[in-house]
C-alpha cells in the first residue's frame, strides 16, 4: 500500500552513550508522566514553544491535506488539531504505519526470550508448510532481514514506480502468508533494501506462530493495554493473522502513545517494555532506503530515519505519521489526506521549540492558535452553483464505465429528492471478484452529509460527501473518506446520454474515463 508509507524509527539510545541534559534529567526525575487513559495538557509556551510558530504550522496543515495534527513535549499536548470532516476522537486507519506495532510485538517477544535472536531463520517458523521456490538463499532468510526490508524476495509494492502487482496479487491470495513465502527469491537477503508488505506480514505470522494469538490480540495485552489504548480496529486475512504491513486503526492520541514509548527509551511507567539493545540498534539506522524523493532517508526494524535530523517516524501512506524528534522531547503525530514533506515537517516543528525551559505566557498569541485550531475543526459552507434543467435530465440515471483505472463501474446520481444521494459499484479487490456496492448522502448546500461506516474492520470511518454544479452540464462532488487518508474530487460532465468522469488517480495521475447511460 505505498510508495512512500511506513516505517518507523527511535533514537534515545544515545542517551546510554551521553549524559542526559539537566533539563532532560529532571524531565527524567519529575516532569513527564506516562499518560494513560488521557495526556496532561499545557500551553506551547509553558514548554518553550512559540504559539505563533505553531499556529502557522497548523495553517500549512491545512495545505498538507492534514486530518489531524497533534504536538506533545515533555509529555504534554500543546497543540491538538482536527481538520474537518475528520473528528479526532475517531480512530484513523494508519495504513503502513501498521508496521512499527508489528515491529513493537517482535521487540517484546525478543525481550520476553520467547523469540531467540533476530538471525532466527525465517523458515524455520513455517515448516508445517510446504514452500515454493526454496534455494540457499531462501533457507537463509532471518526475521532481521524481514525487519529491515532487505528479505531479497521478487516483490513489485511499487517503491520504484511499479504497479504495487504483488501486494495486488496477494490481496486476491486464498492464503497472504502462502504467497509471500513462495515468492522466488531476487537476490540474497541482507543485499539490498526494497519496500515490502510481505515482510511485514509474514512478522505478523511470526508473532501468532510465537504466542498461539494474533498480533491483535497479543498487543491487546501486552502493547495497548498498558499504554491503554482501548479503542481501534485491526483487519486481518483469511487465515486470521493480523495484516502485519496495513490495516490497523488508532485514535491520533493513542498513536502519540506509541511514539512516546520510544522516546522514553521503551520505557511506559514503571515498565521497561522493550530492551534497551532493540532501541540501540533502530537507533543507529543504518540501511539506506535508496529513496530518489530524499536521498538520506535510512530504515531500520520497519522505521524510517533523518539520521542528519536525529528524527525517526512511523510512515504510513498518506502521512500517517509519527514522529519523534528526541534532541526536542517532541511527539508529533500527522493523519492526512495526501503525502507529506517528512524532513520539512521536521525542520519545521523543531523550529517551534525556542528554549528548554518555561518562556513568559503570550495570551495574545495563545488566544490566535486556540482560534486557528476552532477554525479547521469548523466545516465551511463551500460554494453552490445554479442547478441547470440537466440535473433533472441526469438524476436517476446509471452511468457505466468501462474496466481501467477509474476503478468504478457504474455511478448513478439522485438529485432531486428530499435526500439527494450518489450511488456506485467499484470491483471487489477479493479474490471471489465481483462488486461492491456503495451508497451515501450528498451535500446540494456546500455542507457534508456522512454516512455510516463502509467495512466491518473500519468501524470508526465512514464517507462525506457534497457536491455543486459549476456550469450548465458539469457536476462536481467532493467525497471525503473519513478517518482513511484519502478524499476524491469526481468531475462529471454530461453530453446527452454520455458522461466524461475526471478525477486524479492513486498517485495524483489525472484519469479520463467516458461512460454511457445504461439504455
């Protein structure tokens, strides 16, 4: 699920080769608490943050396409932002960021002595199976090489600009685990980094072959519930094995947890819930991703790395986010709509902090950031175009696409009841074909109207949509998908019984698609 997604990535083992800093020991001593059901809450200015600075970076989040934006230091929010539609008391699907949790439960395993060693022979988990494609260089896979996405298989998730076939091909797989491990092999694992989902699942299998449990319900116990994270939705494959590379929802919050976790060294309260040697080595990423977008990103344990930034981060597409920057005391945490500059964001949010200790109360600047924040939680009345005699003409009629990259087979509008609506088949992604059916309300008064959620392991996301004409024949719609990192602008121009559907495709293509009106 992406080209530039997951990963994950800590820091604060440089702390066992230098002294902490006097504010950071007494940060040690006193000041910072492990939230639990909810985190304390302070004034940017409080803990040496500018609340200018900070409400300008809440500005550009709405230019990020940002869901939400949530800022803690010293274990305090100073900022919390939600950008409507989004509510961030809903949990957000964190799409690749998925990996760093998958990657959390291997650390406590290891810690736990229930995993041996990290060079522990991948095969060695599924001899129960019989395997494809099995040669030396197979036999000497280690969950390390899973870990740093250097496992060697033949893979195409399209990280160098190809089709993402394999992650396509395993979603329609009776058996995800059984496609990963038969892919051949195409080089030595340990020889070169390629971004992999399959690694990521298969460490998800690893898990429940370990502890009889799947990677959900053992972080239930042993991650979520001393964090105390009581609330998000995990899917899983045919098999039952947690999808170890996407498909887990949290709340913004609860995702801070997770970084707060590394940045106190493994450490929650009065638990050290991973070994120090695991934050060592993430620490010290030092496999290069080989990313064109920015050259000195480095990958370590599923995490992503600035090393020249002391920053790491979980990735997820879309820029779900969470980032550390331990040389700050900072967690940041990003859900978005579309992709994010990392190191901008990081550079950015550092400038934010202009002392380690208390600056003097700016209730000026405190009062516009509060009335920034109500602002992009505020839904704004969008505009509303004269409704021309086609919009008579077209309501109630099915248009139908033909198979391409719309990815939509039929879309039919009703806009002239009481309760317009928009309705559509798109084809299933299952490995029994066919299509699903989706149906939600629309906006005719430049507001939303949301609908309930779409799938059984998103409970907390659902749709809103509002839509204008903006000339005589031309139909625009706005579809937020709420709480899933992605929004569409569907164009519909119609010409008799013809139609013209723009929109951008996955990675911003622009795509062009003429259907008809079914006779």
């Amino acid at each position: 699920m992406l080209r530039v997604r997951t990963g994950f990535w800590f820091a604060v083992a440089l702390l066992l080769v230098c002294p902490l800093t006097p504010h950071a020991a007494a940060d040690e001593a006193s000041r910072a608490g492990f939230p639990q059901s909810d985190w304390p809450i302070a004034t940017p200015e409080d803990e040496g943050m500018d609340s200018a600075a900070l409400a300008k970076l809440v500005a550009a989040g709405k230019t990020f396409r940002f869901d939400s934006l949530l800022i803690t230091r010293h274990g305090r929010i100073v900022l919390d932002a939600s950008y409507a539609p989004y509510k961030a008391d809903e949990p957000h699907i964190i799409n690749s960021s998925t990996k760093a949790v998958v990657s959390t439960l291997i650390a406590m395993l290891l810690k736990d002595g229930v995993l041996d060693s990290l060079d522990h022979p991948v095969l060695d988990f599924f001899k129960d199976r019989k395997i494809d494609n099995v040669d030396a260089r197979k036999q000497a896979l280690t969950v390390q090489h899973l870990l740093n996405m250097t496992s060697g298989f033949d893979w195409d998730e399209g990280y160098s600009g190809g089709a993402e076939t394999s992650l396509y091909e395993m979603g329609r797989s009776p058996d995800w685990v059984q496609y990963i491990l038969d892919r051949p092999m195409a080089q030595a694992p340990g020889e070169m980094f390629y971004y992999n989902s399959g690694n990521s699942h298969l460490l998800s299998a690893i898990v429940t072959k370990l502890t009889g449990k799947s990677a959900e319900d053992f972080a239930k116990e042993r991650l979520f519930g001393p964090l105390e994270i009581t609330e998000h939705a995990w899917f899983k494959d045919a098999q039952g094995i947690s999808a170890g590379g996407f498909g887990l929802a949290l709340k913004p919050r609860d995702m801070a947890k997770i970084g707060y976790l590394y940045l106190r060294r493994g450490r929650w309260g009065e638990q050290q819930l991973l070994p120090p040697d695991w934050i060592e080595a993430v620490n010290h990423a030092t496999v290069s991703m080989n990313a064109k977008f920015d050259p000195g990103l480095s990958y370590a344990d599923q995490f992503w790395a600035l090393p020249d930034k002391h920053v790491f981060m979980a990735v997820g597409y879309h820029c779900q986010v969470i980032m550390v920057l331990p040389d700050r005391d900072i967690v940041a945490v990003m859900t978005a709509r579309e992709f994010c500059p990392f190191r901008k964001l990081a550079n950015t949010i550092s400038a934010t902090v202009t002392s380690d200790s208390a600056l003097p109360a700016a209730p000026e600047a405190a009062a516009a950031l509060a009335a920034d924040v109500r602002e992009v939680a505020t839904e704004t009345r969008g505009p509303v175009g004269a409704v021309p005699e086609m919009a008579a003409s077209v309501s109630g009629k099915t248009y139908s696409f033909p198979p391409g990259p719309l990815g939509i087979n039929t879309i039919k509008l009703d806009l002239t009841g009481p309760e317009p609506q928009v309705t559509w088949d798109i084809p299933s992604r299952d490995r029994a074909g066919g299509t699903v059916h989706l149906q939600s309300p629309i906006g005719l008064d430049g507001l939303y109207r949301k609908t309930a959620p779409p799938h059984p392991w998103q409970p907390f996301t659902y749709r809103a949509m509002k839509g204008s004409w903006i000339d005589a024949t031309t139909f625009v719609i706005d579809a937020q998908f709420i709480g899933q990192g992605e929004e569409r602008n569907w164009r519909l121009s119609f010409d008799g019984d013809k139609v013209t559907f723009k929109t951008k495709g996955r990675y911003g293509k622009d795509v062009v698609v003429e259907g008809h009106a079914a006779p």
